[in-house]
C-alpha cells in the first residue's frame, strides 16, 4: 500500500484542506493518506479552536485514513523544528511520499532553495547572525539572509517570505537532514492568503478568516467554507481561544514572577520582564499583547513563549524531547487500520493508542497541554486517558 503523508492543524477543517487532502491521493496515487495534526496548541502560539479529537473526526470523515498526534514540543516549535518532528513521524511509518501545499506550486525552486543554501549555508548564517544583532526579528533577520544568498545564484528560487512556502522547504530540509527516502510534491495553495481575515465569494477560505467570523459572528456564516461533515462538529464543539485562557495565563505570568519565567522554554534576553509587567497592567489578551509587542518580537513569537508558560513548557524539559519518540494515534479509518497491519513490522516507532502505561517525557506535556486547554472551555481533565483513537 502506497502512503502519501500531509502536515495539517485543520484550524478548522475547510474547504481548502479538502482540495489538497484529495490532491495529494490523486498525485501521488496514494492507497492511504496520513495526517500528521497538530494537537491543543499551534505553531503560531495559538489554542486549537476545538479539541483534538474533534479536529481528527473532520479530517477522517474527509478522506484522511490515519490521523496521528504531532506532540506539543514540535507543534508548538518554530518552523525548523515543527517540520522536523512532523517529517520524522511520516518517515517511521513509511510513506512514500510527503505532499504540502505552498504559495509556489512548483517542487522545483524548493530544491534550488535547499541546494543554494547548503552551497552558501556560511554567507546565510553570517547575514542572520549580523541582523539580530542591529535588532531586528529573526524572521526578517531569515528574510535578509536569505535574500543575500538569492543573489549568488541565477536558478529560480522559492519564495520564502510566504508562510506555506517556508514550511514547505523546511519539510524538505528536514528530509535531507534525517535521509529519508520520501518523495517532497507540492500543490498550489488555492483560495485567500494564509492570513486573510475576510471571507471571500469563493468557496475556499482561510482558517484565519474562519476563525475571525466564528468569533465576531455565528457559525453559520462559516458553513459556505467547510464541508458539511465539518460543519457540524464545529458546531456541536465550545470555541477555545486566548480569550478564554488569558485569566489563567495572566495568573500564572504574575504568580511565577521574572526569575521563573526567565526558565521557560523560547523566553530570553530579558523579555520576561515586559511580560510580567504587560500582565499587571492589562487585563485582556488584546491589551497585553499590543503592550509586548515590538520590531524585536513578532506577534507569534510571543504566543510561543505564552504558550509555554501557560503549560509549564521549561527548557529543561525542551532538552530532554530531541525527535519524536512515540506515534500518538488519534484516529484511523479501514484502510488506515489495514495499512498499520501490514507495515507493523516496519514501523520504527511504537504506535500509542491509550497513554497510561507511558512515562515519555514528551507525552506528558501532550497530556498535561490538554488538560490545560480544557480549562478554557471548562471540561474535564484526564481525557488523553478517556479517549480511545476514533474509528471511521
């Protein structure tokens, strides 16, 4: 059976991620698709806005056949290490292929990006190091580098001032560095910008744009986007955001204090003490976060750092998880079911399907990152024990 891997947060699950679940099978003439899904917090710092089983149903009532946990210390990681933990999860169950969408929609200037950067990987770092020193944020500082080494070479290279496409390469990169055999295929991203807030007249629209209308209005606004499977278990799920954890978030900046916060994972250079303080004067989310914000530190980068202070996410727990070490299933279809027996034998990770035997570091902070979003929508803790993976 051909495995076909995708990268997704389906934040929701909409029209858009249909397209490029279906396209993936159609290119890649793929048996089995498998989802790698971010679990409660996000890439960009944010709450998933329904849990991660909910999350895991819209995608397998859409075609998906294997949905699979990315654990919280690559989902909530900067690109290179979001892709990494993603990338390592497909490769141990054997896919053969691993399709993203980009704003490029070509493989080729991906591999022109990856070949000129190795070939001018000391200019690159150079040009970084030199920009953060004058101030400047590190996805700018990423932005100039590579810019620099742009000029060394004639092939056309990918845009990696766009968000997919960053992943994108990043994905690729990732497959160089851990030698894995997957085939990199990229489709066109179809519909609104990643980050566009306004729904538009078409069909397809972006999870942002979702999100901002599901809050500002009624969910049935959104039905237009998504399908109908989707639609419904939006509907049926509490909405979580920052809006609904910021008290807890608040309490946890003001209990902690600079010194502790100075040990949580991503926070340096003294920005603690903004935070603490940002937290003492502002009581909404909006309020503190216009009130951290700087040239230096991007909205997400932030996020990350709350984040992980609203978790407990220490750097000396970030030092112990260096790749993904477990398979975290949260839920399969048929043929997503006979795919794990037949390559059983081959999978070079254990497959989790019920957490309670496992001490694993990294599960811990998956469990302990649920029972934390759950206060936001007042459910229960202990579901990651409660919750068998869902069967389509």
């Amino acid at each position: 059976m051909i495995a076909t891997g995708i990268v997704v947060e389906y934040n929701p699950f909409h029209n858009g991620h249909l397209f490029h679940l279906n396209e993936a099978k159609r290119l890649t003439r793929a048996d089995v698709i498998i989802a790698v899904m971010s679990g409660h917090f996000l890439q960009r710092g944010e709450p998933a806005i329904v849990d991660k089983w909910t999350r895991a149903h819209m995608a397998l009532a859409s075609g998906a056949d294997l949905v699979i946990e990315l654990p919280y210390a690559f989902s909530t990681a900067h690109a290179p290490q979001f892709a990494k933990g993603a990338v390592h999860i497909l490769d141990a169950l054997q896919c053969k292929n691993i399709c993203f969408g980009s704003e490029e929609g070509h493989i080729e200037p991906f591999i022109n990006s990856l070949d000129t950067m190795n070939t001018h990987h000391e200019l690159y770092e150079k040009t970084i190091k030199s920009s953060i020193q004058e101030g400047i944020s590190y996805p700018n500082a990423l932005r100039i580098a590579y810019e620099a080494i742009s000029r060394a070479t004639e092939k056309p290279l990918a845009d990696l001032s766009e968000p997919n496409n960053i992943l994108g390469f990043h994905y690729m990169q990732a497959i160089k560095e851990i030698q894995s055999n997957m085939i990199a295929v990229t489709l066109e991203r179809k519909g609104t910008h990643y980050h566009d807030e306004v729904l538009p007249v078409e069909s397809i629209a972006s999870a942002t744009g979702i999100r901002k209308e599901l809050f500002a209005t009624d969910v049935a606004h959104v039905q237009p986007f998504m399908p109908s499977s989707s639609y419904e278990l939006l509907h049926q799920q509490p909405h979580q955001s920052w809006d609904h954890l910021y008290p807890f978030l608040r309490y946890m900046i003001l209990r902690e204090g600079p010194e502790q916060l100075a040990s949580i994972a991503d926070i340096t250079e003294g920005i603690e003490f903004s935070l603490w303080r940002a937290a003492k004067g502002h009581a909404t989310f909006q309020e503190f976060m216009q009130a951290v914000k700087s040239k230096r530190y991007t909205w997400t980068r932030i996020q990350r750092m709350l984040v992980h202070i609203l978790t407990g996410y220490r750097k000396s727990i970030r030092a112990q998880i260096t790749s993904p070490s477990y398979l975290r299933l949260l839920g399969m279809s048929e043929d997503g079911r006979s795919y794990l027996r037949t390559v059983k034998k081959e999978v070079t990770l254990p497959v989790i399907s019920r957490v309670g035997s496992h001490k694993d570091p990294s599960l811990l902070m998956d469990i302990k990152s649920t029972d934390i979003y759950m206060c936001g929508i007042q459910r229960e803790p202990g579901l990651d024990f409660k919750t068998p993976p869902i069967l389509l």
